[in-house]
C-alpha cells in the first residue's frame, strides 16, 4: 500500500509550474495555455475509457494515473487548488449520486 496521495500530487504540480518551461513537462503544458493542458488531458481520458472498455487492467492502471496528473496540471492552470474539487465532491456526497444529478436538472 502505498502512502503517496492526490495531495502529493498536487504539490508536485505546483512546484514544477513554477520551474521553466524548458525543464519542466507540467510548466511547458501550462504554459501552453488552458487549450494545450486540456487536450491532453482529454487524450488520456479516451485512453483510460479504451482501457476499461478493453479491460486491459495494466494500461488502465497507467492511464489513469495520466489522467489524475493532467486533471491536476488543467487545475493549476486555472488556479483552482485541488481542495476545491475535494471539497465539491464531500458536498455530493451528502446525498445519493442519483439524487445530486436530478437536482442539477432544475
């Protein structure tokens, strides 16, 4: 089991944006704008989906470790901290997933 968390992530994410764009792969995609962080982001979300759908466990696992970083590279690009995301997600979780979707609707 490992200890390394999202939160982890982010942090590392955060100190490679600042590094320049030369030496760092998260600075470079952010750099880019928001446009170039999330089409990659999007690449990797259609490769983890073929994954799954492929069941092919390994590669899923890979993908979607790529997905996790990019979400977070797109997150630090717009300055939203991942606390943000956790605690929307801790807020749906008040009630059933099928009960937020509903209220979305109105």
């Amino acid at each position: 089991m490992t200890t390394f968390t999202l939160d982890d992530l982010a942090r590392i994410v955060s100190e490679r944006a600042a590094a320049p764009a030369t030496e760092s792969y998260t600075a470079k995609l952010i750099a880019g704008g928001p446009a170039k962080a999330a089409k990659k982001l999007g690449e990797e979300a259609v490769e983890a989906a073929i994954a799954a759908v492929e069941r092919d466990r390994k590669n899923l696992t890979a993908e979607a470790a790529d997905v996790l970083y990019h979400l977070l590279v797109v997150l630090q690009g717009a300055n939203i901290p991942l606390s943000d995301v956790m605690a929307e997600l801790e807020r749906r979780t008040a009630q059933s997933g099928l009960a937020e979707k509903a209220a979305r609707k109105t």
